[in-house]
C-alpha cells in the first residue's frame, strides 16, 4: 500500500467517525440517533478490520470506492444504512440462459458497489 493510499484510508476513517458525531436521525428522537450513529461505527470498525490485511490494490481501490459511495448515499438520503436494490427473481436471466447459475452471476454483476460487502458482514 502506497503511502498516498494509506492516507486516504484514514481519512476515509476519520471523516465516517465525524459523520457519526454530528449524526441526527430523521425521526428526530433520540433513541433512533444513538442507534444510527452505533451502526455507523460498528461497520466502519467491522469493514476496516476485515479489510486491513488486503495488499492488491484493485480490490483496495474497490473498497475505497464503496466507502466513498456509502458515505455520498447516507448524506444523501438522510439515512446510514444501505439502500436495498430491488430485482423480482429470474428478472435478469437472458433469453437462452442456463437458468439458476447464469441468475446468480448476472444477479452477482448488477449489485451496486455500496452493497458489495454488505452481505458479507450482515
């Protein structure tokens, strides 16, 4: 990991912990903004730590876009979690595919790079 790189990790980590500080919840009460602004710092510290060891800096770049792309959308929309995407099943299978398998990878290849680890840690 390049030392540019380096710093942009934990910038990326710094700014998610000031998020979570000045984190309000929608509703406006007070339970639902402790609860938001705990989730906040229990994935950034869940996904950090799972990716710390990672040195190929693809996979790195990737992980620096959907923090960036997580951290955009729940400014956006007012809230931390990640927005669910919605596909009725067998939506995505071409006209002559090989049912389930060619589903799944097509399903795998039209997941937002937000929700890429999503599933891994939930």
């Amino acid at each position: 990991m390049t030392k540019a790189t380096r710093q942009e990790i934990l910038g990326l980590y710094r700014s998610i912990f000031r998020l979570a500080r000045k984190w309000q919840a929608t509703s406006g009460q007070m339970e639902d903004t402790i609860k938001e602004k705990q989730y906040i710092l229990n994935e950034a510290r869940t996904l950090f730590r799972k990716n710390k060891n990672l040195t190929d800096t693809d996979l790195i770049k990737q992980c620096i876009d959907e923090c960036t792309a997580r951290i955009e959308i729940g400014l956006h929309y007012k809230i931390p979690y990640p927005r669910p995407i919605h596909l009725p099943p067998m939506s995505l299978t071409p006209l002559r595919g090989r049912g389930l398998r060619s589903q799944e990878k097509l399903r795998k290849l039209s997941k937002p790079v937000y929700l890429r680890s999503h599933d891994e840690v939930s």
